[in-house]
C-alpha cells in the first residue's frame, strides 16, 4: 500500500509540473512596436504635441492628455540578473501614482524554455520589425512615497518583492548572493499619448506615441516609437494593423532615432555596468 501512494504521489507530482510548463498556447498578448523619428517636428522630451508633429503623422488622432511615467531598472554591475534572462523595472506612473508598479520580467527565445511558471500577469510576445520575443512577467504595485525612483532604496524593492512568493523565487537567491552589488540604471522618463489609427478598420485598437529620454537630459537622446497591444484570437486584425502602420511611418521622411530594445540602450547608457 505505501508502495503504491509513492507511485501516486510521483504521478500527480509530473501532471502538475507538466500542468505549469508554458507552451505557445500560454502567450494570449501581442504587442507591436514601431519606431521613429520625427525630424523638428517635436522639441527634445516634448511634453506637447505641436501641430507640425500632427501634420506630419496625419494618419492618426492622438489625445492632448498626457500621460507622464519615470522608469529606472536594476541589476549588479556584472549583470547577474540578465544572466539568468531577467529584468527588474522599477516605474513611476506620475500622471496616475497609484499605478506605479515594479515589474519582475523574463525574456527567452521560445515558450518552452521558461520552464515552470505560474501565477504570471502576462505571457506576451512582442513584435518589433517583424522579429519575435517571448517574455513572461509578474507586476507589483508600489507607493512613490516609499520608493523614490530617482533614488531606489533596492533593499527596499527586494523587501517588496519578498512577500510574493512566485516573485521572490525568481530573483531571491540572486539578490541573497549579490546583496551589496546591485545598482539602478539612469532613469528615463516616458511622455506619452493614446489614440487611434484613422482607419475604420482599425479604430478598436488603441495606440501609444511614446517619447522616452534621459530624466536628466544626459545623454541628450530620445526614443520615439508608436504600440499597441492586442489578444491573439485577434492577430489576423493585429497584423493588419502592423503593417499598416509600418508602412505608413516609413512614408514620413525622418530617420529612426532609436532601434531596438529601450531596455537594453538603458543599460548601455548607464554607467557602472559591465
């Protein structure tokens, strides 16, 4: 009789790790992203949309309303963290602070090498220039007034993320073995709009126009790049509207300030990482 509850117990034990192993049937959310420049049609870490910039991409409506985000990252100087295909974001929401979140995030090439995860917020994956990346990540919430993004008290965020058990299982034994190490980037701050393409075929999906630079405008660079986000029941409509939209930024005559990751370009501009 013991014999056969070890058996059973060895069974159920593969079901429910086989149960948690992502496969590409998890990653319901899509999200696109399309860079650009926009030549002096917006000053540097334009706060406003000016109607030289809504001339020039007439091809969507954007709301006046701003919306104002300040994102730090942390790791150690070797990069512990993105060792193991980790992120951590720490964000600020200005315009609405009890949004503020941090953000433990995963990167592979493929679902089924996240192994066994669970309780995530989201399994998305992200298309930029048609490329995939796959990413499962788990928010948050944070208080500003605990928490000053422009100086992140880390054992602090470390403490936050502790009470989550899924969370801390992730990142708990890097943080225990790298304690005194870790480090924030520079922060970057994100003003951003939502809108609509102005196209009826279209016009379910909101976009965002983000501007992103240095909080301290050292180095004076800016990103500039139009999302959206969508379900994958959806990704007929979704593709679509990629190329759409690709087809008709490349149509306004300014050269990409930035191509790639904004995590990544973060990191490069930041001193103190390897």
């Amino acid at each position: 009789m013991r014999n056969n509850l070890l058996l059973v117990g060895l069974v159920n034990l593969c079901l429910s790790s086989s149960a948690y192993a992502l496969s590409p049937d998890a990653f319901t959310s899509l999200e696109y992203h399309v860079n650009t420049g926009v030549g002096k049609t917006l000053p540097y870490a334009a706060s406003k949309q000016t109607d030289e910039f809504k001339k020039a991409f007439d091809f969507i409506g954007l709301e006046e309303r701003l919306k104002v985000k300040l994102v730090t990252y942390i790791d150690t100087p070797n990069r512990a963290l993105k060792a193991k295909d980790i992120n951590i974001r720490v964000r600020e929401d200005v315009s609405k602070p009890r949004k503020s979140k941090i953000t433990v995030k995963l990167r592979a090439e493929n679902p089924e090498s996240f192994g066994e995860l669970t309780n995530y917020r989201k399994a998305e994956i992200d298309y930029t220039d048609g490329k995939a990346a796959y990413s499962v990540s788990y928010d948050v919430p944070y208080s500003p007034t605990d928490i000053d993004v422009k100086n992140v008290d880390i054992a602090a965020v470390f403490k936050i993320l502790k009470r989550n058990s899924v969370m801390w299982d992730i990142v708990g034994d890097i943080y225990e073995a790298n304690e005194a190490d870790f480090i924030q980037t520079m922060v970057m701050r994100t003003h951003g709009w939502e809108g609509t393409l102005n196209d009826q075929r279209f016009d379910n999906v909101e976009v965002d126009f983000q501007v992103w630079t240095p909080y301290y405008r050292k180095p004076r660079i800016s990103f500039h790049e139009f999302s959206f986000k969508g379900h994958v029941k959806d990704k007929a409509q979704l593709e679509e509207m990629y190329q759409h939209l690709y087809d008709a930024v490349e149509k306004v005559p300014y050269e990409q300030g930035h191509n790639g990751s904004k995590t990544s370009s973060t990191f490069k501009m930041s001193k103190g990482f390897n």
